[in-house]
C-alpha cells in the first residue's frame, strides 16, 4: 500500500533527509563559500501553498500533514572579488510534496528524483542530489561572473 502525504511522511524528509543533505551539500560548497563574505543554509517549509484538494479552514502545517513543499534555502552574500562586481545569490533545493510520492529539484522545472514517501535514501541517491544542485549554483555564479544573466 502506498503511503500518502501526511505529517509522518513530511517528518520523515524535514528531520532526516534534509539534514543529510544539507551536511553534504555544505561539504561540496567548501571551494565555494570563501568566495562570499556571508553564508546561511536552512531549511524551510511552504506553509502559504494551499493544498488543491483540501478544506479552505484547514491551516496549512507539517502537523496537518498538507504542506506542499519543503527544502533548503541557500543566502550567500557578498561576492567579493576583484574585476567583478559584488553580488548576493539565493538558491533553492525544493521538494515538491504530492499525494503518495514527492520530487527533488531546484524549483526551475527540473526534477532529478522522485520518490515515493517513507521510502529510504541511498547514499548515492544523497550525493546525486547534492552534486547537482552545487553544479547548478556553480553555473549560475560562473554566469554572474562573467556578467551573464543579470
């Protein structure tokens, strides 16, 4: 039987799995965060997403289990280097919580996996996550650089 979305299900990602990942992807940004003057990495939950299919006077809560999204929020602030200008970069890892699985990305129509609920990560599974996601967010610094995309 799967199993649905529900405070558990959300439990489970919010104190287990993105604390896994959070370690791993501050570990792969060590080359990265010197560059900035400041670095905060956290984790957050969409409690303003209404739910499609839910009661409009149910509030929207992990304890109610209907929270549509959870994640990390990357802030670095202060890019600091000489012949470029100095710039802040936010960046997301969202996890995009469905009726019986969810899906990991970084919020720009990318998904790299999904899962059902309450079904373990591989270690493997962690990194792919992490390494992506600092691909992505060296791509996008690599862009600010050189005066791309602003």
């Amino acid at each position: 039987m799967q199993h649905t979305r529900d405070k558990d299900a959300i439990l489970q990602l919010t104190n287990k799995i993105l604390p896994k990942l959070a370690e791993r992807i501050h570990a792969n940004l060590s080359a990265v965060t010197p560059l900035f003057e400041d670095y905060k990495l956290e984790k957050v939950t969409d409690t303003w997403t209404k739910d499609p299919h839910a009661d409009d006077d149910t509030e929207i809560s992990i304890e109610n289990g209907n929270v549509q999204q959870v994640g990390l929020k990357l802030r670095l602030e202060g890019f600091n280097r000489a012949g470029a200008d100095a710039f802040d970069l936010n960046k997301n890892l969202i996890f995009k919580l469905e009726l019986y699985d969810y899906s990991v990305g970084s919020g720009t129509g990318n998904s790299w996996l999904e899962k059902p609920y309450l079904e373990n990560w591989s270690d493997s599974e962690v990194d792919e996550i992490a390494v992506n996601w600092v691909e992505e967010l060296i791509e996008e610094i690599t862009q600010r650089v050189a005066g791309i995309g602003e």
